[in-house]
C-alpha cells in the first residue's frame, strides 16, 4: 500500500488538489539525486541505508539515540537543495532564502525520490516499508527515510502543525511489530 500524506501548504504549493500528475518533474529526478541513490538501498543491521552510506557508517544503530528510527533518520538525512538545481540567496546574516518556485521544485524532487526510494523497498527481498518526509522552507528542502515500525515515527501525524514548512510523507506498508 502506498500511502502520501501533504500538509495544505505543499499540496497547495505543488498543485494537489488538481491531481499528482503536475507534481512530478518533467525532467525526472536531478542528477544529483540519481547519483546519490545510483546504487539503491540496503539494510545494515536492521536499519534500511543507502548503499552508498554502508562503508561511512561505524556502527549499526542507533548508539546515542533514542531508538533505530531515530539514527535511520539521522543517517539517512540531507538537504535536497545540495543534489537539486536550485538558487539559495543570502540575507545579509547570512540565512538561506529559496523562492517559492525553487521550493515547489524541491518538494517535487522530494517526491519522486520518495517513490523511487519506496520502488527499492518494495523490490527488496524481503520487502522493506519504508517513510519518506520530505519539508521544504524558505531556507531549505530535507529529505529522510526510515523502516516503518510499530509505535515509531519522526515527524507529528497532524502535518498541517508544521506552519512553518511545506511537508510530505510518503509510507509504503504499514507498521510491523
């Protein structure tokens, strides 16, 4: 089962409420983004990595955090405005601003990695439900992914309480024990 939940600030940003078809890239997922998941996902331990990140990594899990999700989250984060196209302008503190435009197109960047991300878990064997919350702001756009456990969740179910960004999650399966 495959599950996308928007808070109304992405799904208005991103168009939704007229269908999904306009909130994929038409150019498909940036090179950036292909690069980093060229090689797809593999478990290490009983967290779910990017294959790439297996040889960074010096332990399985989750050492000083509260729980494995919790150091899934941590390693399997990143700004998405680093592998994506985007113009990041400084204020004159210093702080990241991105355009609305770019925003959209981070969100949307986000959302075909998240169902790329989900096709590696489903083809997995054995098969792997993975999260995805991708955020955008108008400072910048994260990724993260995690296997989806009983009771374990990085991000409040309510999405439309983050005021601040535009959210998404995307789930395929559902929650084992």
């Amino acid at each position: 089962m495959l599950t996308v939940q928007m808070n109304d600030a992405a799904a208005a940003l991103l168009g939704a409420w007229a269908g999904l078809t306009p909130t994929q890239p038409p150019q498909g997922l940036a090179a950036g983004l292909r690069d980093l998941t060229a090689n797809g996902i593999t478990l290490h331990g009983d967290a779910v990595v990017l294959t790439d990140t297996v040889r960074h990594l010096r332990d399985s899990g989750p050492g000083g955090f509260i729980d494995l999700t919790a150091w899934e989250c941590s390693v399997n984060s990143f700004h998405l405005e680093d592998f994506v196209p985007v113009t990041v302008d400084l204020l004159d503190d210093g702080e990241p601003v991105i355009a609305e435009a770019d925003q959209r197109l981070l969100l949307a960047q986000g959302l075909a990695l998240a169902l790329h991300i989900c096709r590696l878990g489903r083809s997995a064997e054995p098969r792997l439900q993975i999260r995805c919350i991708v955020s955008a702001h108008t400072s910048n756009g994260t990724f993260r992914f995690h296997r989806i456990r009983a009771g374990r969740q990085q991000h409040h179910p309510d999405l439309d309480r983050y005021t601040l960004e535009k959210m998404i999650v995307i789930d395929t399966g559902s929650p084992s024990g």
